[in-house]
C-alpha cells in the first residue's frame, strides 16, 4: 500500500484486558522543587537518565517567567535549575519542552525579544542536559507577533519540527510549521497556511521521521467532530494526504482529544468517549507510516475514572495513559497510570496512585504534561501536602521486554532466559503481548532485543 496516498481506515479492535502485575519496585520520590505551590502548571520531558521539569508561569503570575528543574533518576536529586535567560521578557518560559540527544529544547510562548512591537512571539531555547548551558535561542523567521512559535517542538531524527500555528491570526488559514537542522538549528523549510484558523496554544500535531501531521482547525477554540488529519511529508514539505479518521465507517471524535507518536505508532485518544461509561475515553491507534488505523481500547474493566487517557506519553510501542479516579481527595484526584502495548492493545502494567502520608502521590492536573517517559520507567507530577511540587519516578521493567533475566542488560543470556521462560510458560515468554506463550513471541524477543532498551 503506497503510504503517501493512503487513508485512515479501522482495521481491528481489542479491549485492554485487567491489570497484569502489582507496582514495581526501586518507585524515586524526588525532593520539592523549592518554590512551587501545589497548583503550578507544568509539564515534563525525559531522556535514559534525566527528567526535565517546567514551571510554567504566564502573566497573572508573580513571576510570570517560571524555570526548569533537572532531576537525576540515578541519584534522586535535582542536579540543576535551568532560569529563562531574559526573565524580564520572557512570559511562559517552558510552556511546552522535549529533550533529544543530551539537548533539552524549550518553548517560551510570549518572548519579547522577538516578533513585533506590543505583540510578542515565541521562541525556541536549546540547553545542555544535565548541565543546563545555554546553547541556543531560535524564533520564527517571519515576524508577525503572537504566533506561538514553539508549540509544539518536536525533536526527530536529524530535524527539529517546530509548530507556529497562531502566525497570521486573524487571517484565513494562518499558521505555520517550521523545521531546522539537528544539531545546528538551521532554518530548513517553513510549510504555510496550515489552517489552524484559531487564536488557541493548542495545536495537535506529531511528526517522526518521515511526515508530519496535524489536526485542522476552526475558527473557534473547539475542534469539530469531524476534523481532519492533514499530513505533510517532512523532509519535502509536500503535502501528502487529508482524511478524517474513523472506526468502522464512524467519524472519530476529535472534540476533545489528545495526541501522541513516537516512530510507527500514533495514539488519538478522545477523553469524552462513553462507550465504557459516561465520559469514560476511549483511545485510538492508527500506524503513523501507513496511515491505517491498527486497534483501538478502553480503560480496564472495572476501573473507576474517567477521561481515560487525559494525560498520555509515548515511547515505542508504549504509551502511558494517566486517568483521575472519580473519588475526590483533601487536595486532588487519585490517579491511576495504564501502561499499554500498542500494536496489540494488551494493557502490560497499571498502577494505582494512591494519596500517601507524604502526600497526593500522582495527582495529574489537566493542564500542562505531567506524565513522561524517563529511563526504564515514567516520572509523573506530584503534590506535597506542604504546598509545593515534587516528581516521582516509576520504573517499569515491562518496557524492555527483551532483558528475560531482569539483570538491567540485553545479552545472550537473555536468549536463555527466554527459553526458559517459554518452557515453562511464564510471562516473560510473551513478547508480543498477545496473552499466548508461543513461537513466534521467539521472533517478536528478537525484534524487541534489537530494538534495545531506552
């Protein structure tokens, strides 16, 4: 099937089956971040060792410039604090963040130091991890003010997508996608008219190696039903395909939604869905080269919450989903993290998050990215009762499959582990997460030793 022409079709569908193991061990609380109050927006990045924490201020704010807090999975500590480099001008600094290949990217969404006169724009800030060096500043090379450049900023391979998609408002289709040079931050190409056609931060888009994608926009702050995806190839900025996505011949709901890919795999998940329940969520996963639906699922059966998947993160073939329990707490929501298997919709791990005495373990705001990938494991925002944020780290060994031994390595010993394990039908066996122990969890053991272990 030639993936450039291709729609968006649903091809099966698999309802995530009940929890498959208790918490993990090895769980890293972080100190409070000195300075924070419970309520701070936020949002997270992760790398193999490090965890990037953005304090998101914006005008109403004290201090409206906010800063960013490195944190070491290693050690448990904060290795550095990371401040705007023009606080004085720089209003949402860390709104939205990424970390690739030791560089933590950072958008600011109102920098005054660019756009135009009483109509900031955004800008993009590269700094080392864990150190923290200010490496570069990037903006949009037309000026036109109030673009939000930056949002999102999307780190691939040798290419750093970056979305303007407020740059023209109020013109028709206005917005714009951006791509520079990895490592050297020079200007690729700009792909114009996007229209987004909305004053809005929230812009839907994904990108790997290949294409880019959005969702088109309105002229109102909601997105309709019947939106559409609207795919672009990366490196040519040609355009590729437009189509709406839909699941048995029924238009997926976009209204309220999230958006995550990493590689292959793309996740739309629609927080609003009632199918398992009234505003239960439902999530979507369509293949992000060919672009054909693969499967879709629901929260766990029996699970008390809903907006399933309102905080979502990717890595591979797994994505975390983070849903508020419907029991209100002193001080918040109990949340529970859902680790899945995409191709195959097999939920691997979940994971309770209960209120501790140190305070709301887990407790997920709906506003900023409170839930990463990090290591071997996720790291999620938390509330201490004393008032301030803090961050817990997860390890999850179920996100390397291929280590059969859980000695935190891939070797060839792993091989005999998994023979093993395939004797004797233990969960290690399964490497497909297809719920079977069978032979050809032999070869999906070799595609996930391959694919290594981040």
């Amino acid at each position: 099937m030639n993936h450039r022409a291709a729609g968006l079709a649903l091809l099966a569908v698999v309802q995530v089956s009940a929890p498959a193991s208790a918490d993990p061990p090895g769980v890293v609380t972080f100190p409070q971040i000195d300075g924070t109050s419970s309520s701070e927006t936020v949002e997270l990045a992760g790398d193999e060792r490090f965890i990037a924490l953005a304090v998101v201020r914006f005008s109403f704010n004290t201090t409206r410039s906010g800063f960013i807090a490195i944190l070491d999975t290693q050690t448990g500590e904060q290795v550095a604090r990371i401040d705007p480099p023009d606080p004085s001008a720089m209003e949402a600094f860390g709104v939205q963040i990424a970390i690739d290949d030791g560089v933590l990217y950072v958008a600011t969404q109102r920098d005054e130091r660019f756009g135009l006169p009483d109509n900031p724009g955004g800008s993009v800030t590269a700094f080392s991890i864990p150190e923290g060096d200010l490496i570069a500043t990037i903006a949009a090379p037309t000026a036109t003010g109030f673009d939000y450049f930056g949002l999102p900023t999307i780190p691939t391979d040798d290419v750093l997508v970056i979305g303007a998609p407020s740059e023209g408002f109020p013109n028709a289709k206005s917005g714009a996608v951006y791509t520079f040079t990895l490592p050297d931050l020079q200007l690729i190409q700009r792909i114009g008219g996007i229209n987004v056609e909305q004053q809005s931060v929230a812009f839907p888009m994904i990108a790997n190696d290949d294409f880019i994608a959005w969702v088109r926009g309105t002229e109102s702050n909601s997105l309709p039903d019947d939106a559409v995806f609207v795919v672009h190839d990366r490196d040519t900025g040609q355009f590729v395909t437009e189509a709406q996505p839909t699941a048995d011949g029924v238009a997926v709901t976009t209204a309220s939604f999230g958006l995550v890919a990493d590689g292959r795999y793309a996740v739309l998940g629609d927080i609003r869905d009632d199918r398992a329940g009234v505003n239960a969520g439902w999530v979507y996963v369509f293949d992000f080269q060919q672009m054909e639906f693969v499967n879709s699922f629901g929260p766990p059966p029996g699970s008390d919450g809903r907006r399933f998947g309102v905080q979502m993160a990717m890595r591979g073939s797994f994505v975390a989903l983070a849903t508020p329990n419907s029991t209100d707490t002193i001080s918040g929501l109990q949340s529970r993290i859902d680790i899945v298997h995409v191709p195959s919709g097999q939920l691997v791990r979940s994971i309770d998050l209960p209120v501790n005495d140190a305070g709301d373990f887990g407790t997920l705001s709906g506003f900023g990215q409170a839930l990463t990938f990090v290591a071997r494991g996720i790291a999620i925002k938390s509330n201490s009762r004393s008032g301030g944020t803090r961050v817990d780290y997860i390890p999850i060994p179920e996100l390397c499959p291929a280590d059969t031994n859980a000695d935190g390595d891939l070797t060839p010993a792993d091989f005999n582990a998994w023979l093993d394990a395939f004797n004797t039908a233990a969960p290690a066996c399964d490497q497909n997460y297809d719920g079977q122990c069978r032979q050809n969890d032999f070869n999906a053991w070799i595609v996930n030793f391959n694919a290594g272990c981040g």
